[in-house]
C-alpha cells in the first residue's frame, strides 16, 4: 500500500473520532486534540496550552518511511523535537502503534492500539439498561448509599448494615465476574506489555507464572538423580497429620499454630425485595419529570464512574 492510501486512511480515522477525544504523546506524555484535518496537514491543540500546531502529511511520510526503515521498529528517542504528536496520531491508523516497553514505533498486520485516552462526554439519549447483575445491584446500592451516611456507622442501625453488607457484597461479586470477562476480551487487543490508556485509565499486558510439583516418585528420583538426599526434601503433610489426628488423642493445638478469627458474612440474599425496589426507582425516574429525577438521572449517568470506588470495600472473609 502507497503512503497516499495510507495517508487517507489516517484522515479518516481521525475524521471519525470525537471532536472532543484526547491523544497522549508516548514520551512526554502531552495531551491533545485533532481540532481539524486537511489535505494536506493535521491541526491539534495541546490542551494545557491551547496551542494550535499544524502537522504536515510530507513530515508524516517521513516518519512512516522510517518505520518501514526500521524493520523491527523506530525507536522513539529518535523523534525530532516537537515531532511526538506524529507518532501518536499515526496510530490512529489500524497497522500502526506504540510499544512503549521497548520505546518504538512499530507496524503490524493485526488491529492495534491507539495513543487514545479520552474520547470526550457521549449522548446519553440511547442508553439500555445492560443486561448484567452488578448494574441493578449498583444501582441499588447508590440509592441505599443517598438515603444512610455511610461515614457514621454508628448512627446507622443494624438492619441497614445489613443491607448494605449485603448489596456492596452482591456489587463486588457481579463486578470481579464482568471485569474477568472483560480481560479475557482485552487480552486479544493488548499487545507487546505496553500500558493501552483509556478515558479512566490504562492497562498493561503480563503474565503470572505458577508452579506444581509433579507426582512425589518422578520428584525424588530427579532429586536422587542429582545428588540430593530426600531427607532434605520431606517433610510433614497436613492432611496426613489431619488423618493422624483423627486415630489419637492428640488436639489441634499440639500441632498447629492457631488464629481464630470472627468475621461476618453474607449468608442469604432476599432477591424479591431487591427487585421491587429497583423497580420502584425505575418507575420513579420514568414518571417523574421533577428536579428529583433529573437528579437521579444524572446518578445513574455517573454510576460507571463510581463503581471502582463502591467495589473497592473488602471483608475479612474476602481478603485473599
């Protein structure tokens, strides 16, 4: 493909962002914004200066020449100054993106992320209910959240306790199951370990590494067979001495270390009530056009932005 048909599909990528989206520069880490695109050139505006910068398509060419120079990818250190936002503009273009790990700017065959962190307020006007749990129970959380002060416990009276216990319990299980969901997803679209930011923040690609051993006769003959004597090896089994505890009239105690600890946890879930009340709210802001509902519109509009914050509560019986 000629650097025209690839200048053209960078113009319409750009072209069909948000007037209000936000690019970051991979170095310095500048924001800006496309506030117009041309034949011939791109205009930004470095949003903590409101600067206008003009950047032309010969000096874009330039750069995807060395990119393609490069082979393995150009590395970012080599940007003239002032040349950052090329780099980050180009990849709005679907074969081109920023490592940032290995500090270079590379060309690929596969969909790729984008220097993108914001792409402004959306309408609101279509907006569905989503058809995942941790969404009503949220939303009934927020609302037993705006009726009870939740920084003075000890006005509030037991029954409410509960229920927030309760619901904050039921949001943080819907959300670690929708966030694993997600990050199965994103780990298709996340390449190379380099931080993909997004309007609320940013993710990385790593990995976990995790061992077992194998079965005890292939461990000690491998350990046999380098020298090691096994003795060194064994030790005691807790579920042996569990069995062993079980023949004698041993106690816990004169084996284990003990820690008891009391903690609270969630034991039933009354779904009929949580669903008449979340239909009550429902009803409430499809019927009423006063300044109560603009209000609790404008709640439910912010929920996503709130959920980090009401999922962070942790129990003791939790806490891995």
């Amino acid at each position: 493909m000629s650097f025209s048909e690839n200048w053209h599909t960078l113009l319409e990528a750009a072209e069909e962002r948000s007037p209000e989206a936000t690019l970051i520069t991979p170095l310095s880490h500048t924001q800006f914004r496309i506030t117009d695109t041309q034949e011939y050139r791109v205009i930004i505006e470095i949003l903590d200066s409101d600067d206008s910068q003009p950047l032309q398509r010969d000096q874009f060419e330039t750069l995807y020449r060395r990119v393609q120079d490069a082979g393995g990818g150009f590395e970012l250190d080599r940007l003239p100054p002032d040349a950052e936002p090329y780099a980050a503009v180009l990849t709005l273009h679907p074969q081109f993106e920023i490592d940032e790990d290995a500090g270079i700017l590379v060309e690929t065959d596969a969909p790729t992320a984008t220097q993108v962190i914001g792409e402004g307020p959306t309408e609101t006007d279509d907006r569905t209910e989503p058809d995942v749990g941790v969404y009503a129970d949220a939303l009934l959380l927020i609302d037993e959240l705006e009726r009870h002060d939740p920084t003075s416990m000890d006005t509030l009276d037991t029954e409410t306790l509960i229920d927030l216990y309760t619901l904050l319990s039921d949001v943080q299980r819907g959300a670690n199951d929708l966030r694993k969901d997600i990050a199965d997803t994103l780990l298709d679209r996340v390449h190379h370990d380099q931080p993909v930011h997004a309007q609320y923040g940013s993710v990385q690609r790593t990995s976990r590494r995790s061992k077992s051993l194998k079965d005890d006769t292939e461990v000690l003959a491998a350990l046999e067979d380098a020298g090691i004597d096994q003795d060194r090896v064994l030790g005691v089994d807790p579920d042996k001495v569990d069995d062993a505890l079980d023949v004698t009239d041993l106690h816990e105690q004169d084996v284990y270390d003990i820690d008891e600890r009391a903690y609270v946890r969630k034991a039933d879930v009354n779904e009929d009530v949580k669903e008449t009340r979340l239909q009550g709210l429902k009803d409430r802001l499809a019927a009423t056009e006063s300044e109560e509902a603009d209000v609790l519109r404008s709640e439910i509009e912010d929920l996503e932005d709130r959920i980090d914050e009401l999922t962070s509560f942790r129990t003791g019986s939790e806490v891995q």
